[in-house]
C-alpha cells in the first residue's frame, strides 16, 4: 500500500504503539490541524523504511504502509517513548547488535542531523539529564536546595553518613525494573535504610546512592514545558506510609499548586543548562515550607497530574510543538 498524498506533515511524533500520554497532546494537535506522523522507530525496517541523501545537507524519506515524512518538512520531533528496534529471529547476537546499531546511528543521526527542529526533548540531553549524581549538582547550581547524598561502594563511609545526618534512603543510580520468579515485573523504589544494614559487605559489589531522609509536609510533581511550571502537591492519605509515594500512589490526595518564584527562576536556569524544554520533577516540601529538590525525569509521565489536578499540560505542549511546526 502506497503512502498516503498530500503535504508532509511537519512535526515528527516517536514513540511506541500503545502510550495513552501522547495522545492527549496528539489529539489537541488534531484538533489544531497541525500536521503529525505519529511513528515507533521499533517498527525501522520491519514495516518502516528510510531514504535520505546528503549534498551540504540531509534530504529523503521516511515511509511506513499509509504515511510518510519528508526529513526536510520536519520542524519539530516529539520524542516520547520509541520502542528499541525489533531485530529478526534467526541472527546471531553479533550481527543483532550490528543490524541495531546501524539501525539507531542511521534513523537517530539523520534526525538529529537536521537544522531548526525543535526536540522535545533530544536523547543526548535526556541521557545526560537522567544521571542523578549530574543532575543533583546542576540543581545546586542553579540555586535549588538538595538533600545530603552520597554515592559509594564502601561500607564503612554508608555507616559515617547515617551518623551524620540520621536516618538515610537509598535508591537506585538509573530506572531499574525487577522481575520475579514468576515473570512479574515491579520497580525498585525509594526505602530508607535501617542503621542494622549501614555496614552491610553486599554495599561493596557496587555503587549505592545514599540521601537524608527529608522531613516533609508534602511532596510536589513539577511539569516544566518551556519556561511554564505546572505543580501538583502529593499528599498520602496515610503520612506514616512508605517513603517513595508511587508505592501507595492509589491512597493519595492531589491538588494543582502555585510554583513559587524562588523554585520557579533556578528550574528554568537548571533546564537551560541542561539544554531541555520538558521534564518532570520530584520536590519535597518540609514542614517549614522550603522546597528541597529530589530529582529531574527528563521524559517522565504527566498525564495523571493532569487529570488528578485539572493542569493543563498537553495543552502547553501541543502549544509548545505547533509552535515548532510554524518555525
């Protein structure tokens, strides 16, 4: 089947088959009339293929069974959750990872090759966003206040930490999703630490990530889209509950809430810095209302504050990609 006529629509939406997230944008987008092609890079080249050549700059194609997109009409990329490309059964493992890393260096590369687009966001930003040791200085930097923290894999230094500061969490250096023995799969969440394991020898197979236990009245998710902060304050229906909030996340009370100047002017310092136009954010609010900044997701979820607390984040984004797609 040929792809569809007509003009090359201008903004470049990636991201798997099912992500309920995307589509609140995409149907503001529609709305709009603005011009998308919503697309998994997984599907490149099962069912998606690609064309393009270079004389001073890119120019080609890339096709799926009803639609396409001319790299050159693109104008604005919403990268939001592509799934890993999807490598044919029956080659060996050497030349599985040859097919996929000609496949991500040539989809990716072209992609990023291309002048005047707007990324929401770009992969080498959020790559480098998501390191938590990185991001934690930028924030500080920035003039956001940070918890204790230390990274270590020696025993003895967890011990010394926990005298200082009192009670400590721990909780993982990058996204890691557990399953157990019967396939099931979970997250590895926030948990404090008891003083019984701060000398545990399993510290020593690897780096941990330690910080204070943060006195809190309330926790807040931060949606930031190019320069506006969208706030939800998190409040457990039971404060003496687990620390991290997604593991009771059902027996909570959300409420849109005012970003104060004060966090609002350092965020757009630190997001600059990182060279990002969205991102998620983790605050804890203490009992003597200062924000202490937790961490930065720079491709997290949304869509539940939106409709937990009425914030009109897919508008600002589709806002944010029409934008681009006028540019």
């Amino acid at each position: 089947m040929r792809p569809r006529s007509g003009p090359s629509p201008r903004v470049l939406v990636l991201t798997e088959a099912c992500d309920p997230t995307a589509d609140f944008v995409l149907e503001h987008l529609n709305e709009r009339g603005v011009g998308f092609w919503r697309v998994d890079p997984g599907d490149f080249p099962e069912t998606v293929d690609m064309s393009a050549e270079f004389d001073m700059s890119w120019s080609g194609q890339l096709r799926g069974p009803l639609r396409a997109i001319d790299l050159a009409e693109v104008r604005a990329i919403y990268y939001r959750r592509p799934s890993g490309f999807r490598i044919s059964a029956g080659l060996t493992d050497p030349e599985r990872r040859f097919v996929e890393s000609q496949a991500r260096h040539a989809l990716y590369g072209l992609l990023a090759a291309l002048p005047d687009v707007l990324w929401v966001n770009r992969p080498g930003a959020m790559a480098d966003a998501r390191v938590k040791p990185y991001q934690l200085a930028v924030a500080a930097k920035a003039g956001l206040s940070t918890p204790r923290t230390l990274v270590t894999n020696r025993p003895e230094e967890v011990a010394a930490f926990g005298q200082r500061v009192g009670r400590i969490i721990t909780k993982s250096l990058a996204m890691v999703t557990l399953k157990d023995e019967d396939e099931r799969t979970g997250l590895l969440y926030t948990a404090e630490m008891p003083e019984s394991d701060w000398n545990s020898p399993g510290i020593a197979a690897t780096a941990h990530f330690f910080q204070e236990v943060v006195p809190r009245d309330y926790e807040v998710r931060m949606t930031y889209v190019a320069g506006e902060c969208f706030a939800t304050a998190m409040r457990p229906d039971n404060p003496a509950g687990a620390l991290d909030i997604r593991a009771h996340s059902k027996h909570v009370s959300y409420e849109a809430i005012r970003v104060p100047a004060k966090i609002a002017d350092p965020v757009r310092a630190m997001m600059e810095r990182l060279g990002l136009v969205f991102g998620a954010f983790d605050f804890i609010v203490r009992p003597d209302g200062h924000w202490i900044f937790i961490e930065l997701n720079p491709n997290g979820q949304w869509a539940w504050t939106e409709q937990a607390a009425g914030l009109p984040i897919s508008t600002a984004l589709a806002d944010l990609l029409e934008k681009g797609a006028v540019a």
